[in-house]
C-alpha cells in the first residue's frame, strides 16, 4: 500500500540478512507494498483477555480487565491471588471462543505479507500493513504509527515464535490501537519481564507472560497454557470499525456522459460496493467493487460527482466532490450510422410520412439522464435534442419538415448507451410523390374553368340588356 513505510535499524548479521532486511536497513523510506489490511475477526474470543487451550496459570497478583476462558483443557490455577472477570472454565462460551479463535488464527496467517523475512522489530516505526518473518522478536521499542487513521491494521506473521526482551516496549502512535495489532504465533510467546506489549497475541501452542509484563491487549492460545506472573492485561474495548468514504474522486467529460473514478478508501471496513451521484442530479451509477462507472449527462451542463462506498447494507459519508465536467452532444455526422436497432412512433411502424407531419418518436436503452440528438438524413437536419428518462428511455414529438424530397429518408437517435459507448437507433420511411401548390397543372385548370364561368355569365347579362334595350326602341 503505497504510504506504508518500514525504517529498522537493527544490525544484523551479514550472512543472515534478507533482501526485505536489507532493504530496510539501507533504505528506511522504503514503501509498505501489501495489500491495505482488514480487521482481524476474534470473534467470541474476543470477549476475553485470556484464552488457554489446555490451562492457565497464575504467579502472584496479576490483573484481568476482561474474562478468562480455557478450553477444552479445564485447569486454572492462581485466582486468587490474581484478579480476574467472570472465568468460562470447559464450558460453551469457552468453546466457542476456542473455535472462533481458531478461525482467526488461521485467516490471519492467511494473508499475504506486504513486507516480508523480518526477525528483529526494535527500533522500527511501522505503518499499517501485514508484516512476516520465520520468528520474530522485539528489543527496545517497536513504534506502530496509524498515520491519524483510527481503523488502521497492523498483522504481524510469525512462523515460529515470538519473544519480547526485558524492558522492551511496543508504543502506539497517531491513533493506533491495540484493538487493531494482531499477532499470529506459530508456535508459542514469550513476553519479557518488565516489558510493555500491544496486541492480541493469537499463539497456536502456548503464550508466556514473564514477571511483571503489562498487555494492552489479549493473550490467546490454542492448544497450550498460558502462563502468567504479576501481569496487568488490559482487554480493550473496541468500536466497531468505519466504513470511509472513496478518495481521488475524478469525473472525465465524454458525449453525454461521464467517466467516474476514485480510490478505494484505505483501512476501515472493505466497501463492497459503490454508488456515484451527479449534482446537479439526478444520475447514479453503481458497481459491486470496480472503481469507475459511467453517469449519464445532459450536454453542456457543468457537473460535479460525489462517490459513497457500500457494505452490509451500511453506506459511508460522501466522498469529496469531483472536478467539473460538462458533457458533449453527440456529433450530427454527414450521413446516417449503421445501426440495426430500430426506433418507434406514437403510430406504431410506419412507412410512409407527409410533409409537415408531427410524430412522437420512442427510443430506449440510452445511458439515463442523457442526451440524445434526433436527427432528420439525407441532408442532415436536426429536430430535436431530448434528455432521457431513469431508465434511458425517450419519448420526442418531432415535426418533419414541410418540403423534404421525395423517396427515403431515415431518422436517427444518437447518444450513448449506459457504458458510454456510442448507440444509435433508426426510423427508416419514404416520402411520397406530392403536388406544390403554387404553379401546379390543377391550379391552371381550376383557374381555367373559373375564367369560362365568369365569361360566360358576362356574355348572358350583355345579352339580356340588348334584348331590352331593342323593345324600348319600337
């Protein structure tokens, strides 16, 4: 994870060292490169400060903040003196810890290391990751730095043993939290007398806490004892870990549309899912993990994007706003595109159109919220620009023009689909022959007839005053 850094000073010897050990002796800003860890389930183990598989033992007046438990072993011994919680001793909560410290165990020597081959951690400051070495061990003080994340994991791997010398601290720093260090032993612990320890130790065989260590955290073993000797043990009280919100939100303006990215947010819960939403709104687009997804856009309209991260039915607080971005319309071509999907009318299939004709013209299957241009082909003429529905979907009414040419013509919808590809659908229809009415043979015809009429009636009225004025005269 880029931003986790290693420094060890710890001299080793030269024909030990390892390509990690080298690496971070000789390169202390080196970068922690593993996976961003996640909590470490305990689950009913978690409950207890203290878990033995076959007993625990106890020397002089040690103190349990937290419950005791031992399965399937039943020997405890030692309280009094030492003061402890409620003591789950062969019974069912014991078991169930037992079982579930067992899951835990083994998810977390499951994980794959960030940085590995490591033995000595004293002097170390260490950021959050998963952390392996064949046995590891602390002399001095180990500094777990969280970088002011609260939710930060620190997985510590030990193949064999884990010893802490006398006097040697863990320190915890910038929000680091014992509820968040675990140590998976493969085989058994040794605490050093008078030495300051942070964390679960999760130990397959046995656990030691030697005179007068102080755990801020629990010892669990599996199959063996744990021992114990003047020790103060702390269980901590853990909140439930956050789901953060996406980092590095960047919106890229396409044709009606735009590109969403982000990063994943880094400790906490492991989102598994996102939802990206335009302002103004109101596009969304969600994925299952992936980091970007594609909103539909109304061409020119400036927008910015949030993003929220999902998990469990629980949503995170909305990431910072994006950039700005303003889509395009889509681009009116010389010639229609080829496409295979068709359009449809208010009228249902049509073939024929008049000119002047209004139409209600249906389009689906559009990135939602888009805009998709309807354009009239041979010569391209534009009718209308619409924006589309929640589900991509259109409804446009649309005039054709009054004087298109006869024969065929196609009408098309361009935009994008809901990955921001291209998507185009067509209404194929001819226009057929038809009389202008200026200049046309009926009107010469119409007019011809109107002058005969008028003539004729003319020459009968002209008649008939001749006819009167002939009888006057005799």
């Amino acid at each position: 994870m880029t931003g986790q850094y290693v420094r060890n000073r710890r001299r080793v010897g030269a024909g030990l060292l390892t390509t990690a050990v080298l690496a971070l002796i000789f390169n202390p800003g080196i970068a922690y490169a593993g996976p961003v860890p996640q909590p470490v389930d305990l689950g009913a183990a978690g409950s207890l400060a203290v878990l033995g598989g076959s007993s625990v033992t106890n020397t002089g007046p040690s103190v349990l903040t937290g419950d005791l438990g031992v399965s399937p072993g039943s020997s405890v011994t030692g309280f009094p003196p030492g003061v402890v919680g409620a003591m789950h001793v062969a019974d069912a909560d014991s078991a169930q810890a037992q079982s579930d410290l067992t899951t835990a165990y083994n998810e977390a020597e499951g994980r794959t290391p960030g940085t590995s081959g490591l033995s000595g951690l004293g002097g170390s400051t260490l950021t959050p990751g998963v952390y392996q070495g064949t046995s590891l061990s602390v002399t001095g003080t180990l500094t777990l730095d969280a970088q002011g994340d609260p939710d930060a994991i620190f997985v510590f791997q030990s193949s064999s043993t884990l010893t802490t010398a006398s006097g040697s601290s863990i320190v915890a720093v910038n929000g680091a939290s014992s509820c968040n260090v675990y140590w998976q032993v493969g085989s058994s612990a040794t605490l050093g007398t008078g030495s300051t320890f942070l964390g679960n130790v999760l130990a397959l065989t046995s656990i030691t806490a030697t005179t007068g260590t102080a755990i801020d955290g629990r010892a669990l073993a599996r199959n063996g004892a744990v021992s114990l000797d003047t020790n103060t043990i702390t269980a901590p009280q853990c909140a439930p870990p956050t789901l953060h919100a996406p980092t590095h939100v960047t919106a890229t303006a396409g044709t009606s549309s735009i590109v969403v990215s982000w990063h994943a947010p880094g400790g906490g819960i492991t989102p598994t899912g996102y939802t990206a939403v335009a302002h103004p709104g109101p596009a969304t687009c969600t994925t299952t993990g992936a980091l970007s997804c594609v909103l539909g856009g109304t061409a020119g309209v400036s927008y910015t994007v949030k993003v929220i991260a999902t998990a469990d039915g629980n949503d995170s607080e909305p990431s910072e706003a994006s950039n700005h971005a303003v889509p395009t319309a889509p681009v009116v071509t010389k010639g229609p595109p080829d496409t295979n999907l068709t359009l449809t009318t208010d009228q249902g299939d049509i073939t024929t159109v008049e000119p002047g004709q209004d139409l209600v013209v249906i389009g689906t299957g559009f990135a939602a919220f888009s805009t998709v241009t309807i354009t009239l082909f041979s010569d391209p003429t534009v009718l209308d620009s619409v924006v589309t529905d929640a589900d991509g979907d259109f409804s446009a009414p649309v005039t054709i023009p009054a004087n298109p040419s006869v024969g065929g013509h196609t009408v098309i919808a361009s935009g994008v689909d809901p990955d921001g590809d291209t998507r185009a659908m067509k209404l194929e229809f001819d226009v057929p022959p038809f009389m202008p009415v200026t200049g046309s043979p009926v009107t010469g015809i119409v007019l011809l007839g109107l002058g005969t009429t008028l003539a004729g009636a003319a020459l009968c009225v002209l008649g008939k005053r001749r006819r009167r004025m002939g009888r006057g005269a005799h």
